[in-house]
C-alpha cells in the first residue's frame, strides 16, 4: 500500500464511519464526547487493519475521531448520501 497522508486516512476513517453508519441503518450518531471516543478506540484496537492508519490515535490523550469528524464539516461537496438511511433491500 502506498504512504498516505494523514489528511488521506483521517478522510477513509471518517468515509468509512459514515458508510458503517448508514449501512447500520442509522441517521445519526448520540452520546457524549467522551462515550464516542472510548467506544471507537475499542472498536479500532480490534480492527485488524488498524495498521495501515498509523496517523490514527486512540491512547489516552491522543484520541482524534472527534477532531477527524468534526473536520468533515469543511469538505467541499457530498461525500455521504443525504437524507433517510435506505430501508431493508426488496432483493431476496
């Protein structure tokens, strides 16, 4: 794989959390600061591809998913879909 710039996985981390949300289906994301943050760096220590994100922080004091998704916010255009989560898929 290719070095990437922390600006690049900060932008996959985040893309990917979207995606997850919205597969889940879910809109939104709740709960406090501290909950979200103690919940992703233990999801993200049990990812076995954290590896390839080294600019990605989860210790204490060096947590960053807030800041990451807080910078979406500036993107220029979508890069999520909008509106309502889809519904269950009609294919069986």
């Amino acid at each position: 794989m290719a070095a990437t710039t922390v600006t690049q996985q900060e932008t996959a981390v985040d893309e990917g959390l979207v995606l997850g949300t919205v597969m889940l289906g879910l809109s939104e994301v709740g709960g406090t600061k501290q909950l979200l943050e103690f919940d992703f760096g233990s999801a993200w220590r049990n990812w076995a591809h954290r590896d390839r994100f080294p600019s990605i922080k989860t210790g204490p004091s060096q947590y960053s998913i807030v800041g990451i998704l807080g910078k979406s916010a500036n993107r220029r255009g979508p890069v999520a879909p909008t509106g309502p989560a889809p519904g269950p898929s009609s294919r069986s």
